[in-house]
C-alpha cells in the first residue's frame, strides 16, 4: 500500500505542476495575444486618420487649382478600397494582411501620384490649407510607419511564444497560432527616382 500511494502522490504532483504550468503558458499567451491586438487597433486607427484626411486634401486641391479629374478620382477609389477592408484582430492571418496592405499600398500610391502633380501648381502649393494637409498627411504616414513596426514587435514576440517549447505543445491544444506581420511592398525593393 505504501509504495502505491507513494506512486499516486507522485502522480498527482506532477498532474498539479503540469496544469500549473499549462496555466502559466495559457496566462502568457493571452497576454501577448491581447498586446498584438492593441497593437493591431493602433495601425487601424492610423490608416483611419489618414482615410479622415484625404476628403479634406482634395477638397482643398479641387478648390485652389483647375486639376487632372484623373488623379482625384484614383485618390477618391483608393480610399475608398482601402476603408472597405477590414481585418479582424483574431484573424490576423498573412494572407488577410497582405490584402489589407495591397489596398493601403494603393492608396499610397495614388497620394503620391496627387503631391507629384501638385508641383505644377505654384498657388496650390502656395495655399496655406494645402501646406497644413500635406504637413498632416506626412505625419500621419510616419505614425503608420510607427504602428506598424509595433505592431510587427508585437507579432514577433507572441509568434516566439506560440512557437517554444514547451508552449508550442500547449498552444495547439489551446487554440493559439501563429499571426501575420506586415511585409515591405514589393514596390518599396526600387529605389525612387528624383527629377527635375
């Protein structure tokens, strides 16, 4: 009998560390799980911004020059793309980032392609309004900048502790998997050229 509870003791022991440390893990996961949210909320909130500020630009571009239709409409259909994509911060999987940055990315483009033709506009660059929204504009792409390597740091820890051992055994039976981080444009590999 004494060495059969001696056994039972010992097993109950190690049942109780191990569903210790299953909490332990479990407790962490979620932790680092809730910061890649947060963090994920801040990127959106950033692109919102930036979506809030553009009717304002071509407003204020409309009104100062006779401008290329062209060029505000592709602004105009690119926000409205990229507002139309929603990611859902428990489904941060790479291919649904990559649809959400494909969208953004466009949008990026087609502000660009706006300042570009802007610099044929000497009174539009002149305009006060003008000069604030851009001010804001470059602003608001370096706070996404910002959010977005956060977000990534954020991604980068949780994913290490989804992927170490021994929470990596815990994490699948808990339902925890790896999430998707944002990855440079394949436009950004090209160096800009600069002409006068």
């Amino acid at each position: 009998m004494r060495k059969g509870s001696i056994v039972i003791i010992v097993l109950l022991a190690l049942l109780l560390i191990g569903g210790c440390q299953a909490c332990n893990i479990q407790k962490t996961l979620v932790s680092t799980e809730e910061n890649v949210k947060g963090k994920w909320g801040e990127v959106q909130n950033q692109y919102q911004r930036r979506a809030d500020l553009i009717p304002n630009l071509v407003n204020t571009v409309k009104g100062a020059a006779n401008f290329e239709q062209k060029t505000l409409t592709d602004v105009i259909n690119a926000r409205a793309k990229a507002t139309s994509i929603q990611v859902n911060p428990e489904n941060l999987t790479p291919e649904k980032l990559q649809e959400f940055q494909n969208a953004q990315g466009e949008l990026s483009q087609a502000l660009g392609r706006l300042m570009v033709v802007t610099e044929n506009y000497p009174e539009l660059k002149a305009n006060q309004n003008f000069l604030a929204l851009q001010d804001q504009l470059e602003g608001t792409e370096n706070r996404i900048t910002v959010a977005r390597k956060n977000f990534n740091e954020a991604v980068q820890e949780y994913n290490v502790q989804v992927r170490t051992f021994p929470n990596s055994i815990f994490a699948g039976m808990l339902g925890f998997e790896k999430k998707g981080m944002f990855e440079a444009d394949a436009a950004a590999q090209k160096a800009p050229q600069v002409q006068f």
